[in-house]
C-alpha cells in the first residue's frame, strides 16, 4: 500500500514533454513582436515558470514588455503546438498504476487552464485526474495557491499524505509552503546537474517515481 492518498503532477516537464510545442509558440511570439531570438539554450529557462517570468527570463526585457508577451503567448498558442507534445516513457503505466492502487490523481500547473486540458486531451490522459488545476488568467497565483486548490478538489486535508511532483524549484517551494510532500522529477527542464535538489525522492526517470510510490 502506498504511503499517499494523492499524487499531484506538474504539467511541463514533470507529466508530458512540451518543450519541443512551447518553445515554438514563444519563437513564433519574439518573432511577432520584432525581438531578436535569444540562443538556443536559453530557452530551457522558458519550461517551467509563469510566462510573465518566462518571457523576462529569455529577454531580460522589463515587466511591460513580458505582460504583452504572455498574453500574446496565450493568443498564439494551439493545436499546431499542443501536437509536438509527448508522453514521458512510461508515464501513462505509472498513472493506470495510481489509480488502481486507489491513488487520486492532480495535475498542478502554471499553465492556462484552456492550454492545459487541451494537452490533456490531445494526449489522452484527462480521464486519470480528479483535479486538474492551472493559473489565472493574469498568472498571479502562485504554486502554493494551485496546489491548495487541487487538494481542495480532491476533499483531502492538506499533509504529507498528498504528494506534489515537480521539476523546479517553484514545485519544491510551493509544496513547502503547502505543507505536502515533494518528490523531484529530476528528468524535466528545471533542475541542473550542480543543483542541491529536494525532495524525498530524485527520479530521473519515470519507473523511479512509480517505484518509490507504490513500493516505498
């Protein structure tokens, strides 16, 4: 038996691999606005943080510009991107697995919830989640704020049954400030090789996180 009651996901990086879709709907936002594209491997910062902060991360262009961006982001952003979009190995085992161990299932976000269940859907996966949570329209909440109200959802106190995944410091830190375990997805885009990461797993790879669980 495992040791959570609720197993809640981030989405990018953590449940499904949309660098390849994100990356392109930014590229296609700098290039509307008349911004020089950045290098490339600048753009792993975008992954992740919400796109106010994305867009301030790979410009260093000031908080007006970034708030145009965001919106245009969300303006621009569709099925074209959604379909580059992927399953990481092994993750839709790891979800069927949850749920027949009676494991709830959540995904926490920063991302729009329209963009989020159209993810969801495309990729076939809506049906595992009792709560699917993203941000705001204007991305104010901050994770510990998505996190609540995905535990919310699912009628379950708020402790260290409930466990958060994530692959950045905005997951670990806002599981914190919730008072829910974290367990980091060490194979996403946030955390670097010389981080000191958190957490009371480190997967780098989806079988890890299955493993600790439903056989911790």
């Amino acid at each position: 038996m495992s040791r959570y009651r609720a197993v809640l996901l981030d989405m990018d990086g953590t449940l499904i691999d949309t660098a390849p879709g994100v990356i392109a709907c930014a590229k296609d936002c700098l290039k509307i606005l008349g911004v020089p594209e950045p290098p490339e491997e600048v753009f792993h910062k975008f992954i992740g943080p919400p796109l106010p902060e994305c867009f301030r991360l790979i410009t260093g262009l000031g908080p007006e510009f970034c708030d145009r961006a965001a919106e245009l982001y969300k303006a621009q952003y569709g099925l074209k991107h959604v379909a580059k979009f992927s399953l990481y190995p092994g993750m839709y085992d790891f979800l069927s697995k949850c749920r027949d161990a009676g494991i709830l299932l959540g995904v926490a976000t920063f991302k729009q919830p329209v963009h989020m269940r159209e993810a969801l859907e495309y990729l076939k996966i809506d049906h595992f989640f009792s709560s699917a949570v993203g941000t705001d329209p204007k991305s104010t909440l901050s994770k510990s704020d998505i996190i609540n109200i995905a535990v919310d959802e699912l009628g379950l106190p708020r402790n260290r049954s409930i466990l958060m995944i994530g692959d950045s410091f905005y997951d670990y830190e806002g599981a914190e400030a919730s008072g829910v375990d974290f367990a980091a997805a060490a194979y996403g885009y946030g955390f670097t090789e010389t981080d000191d990461i958190p957490g009371s797993c480190i997967a780098y790879d989806v079988p890890s996180l299955k493993s600790f669980i439903l056989n911790g």
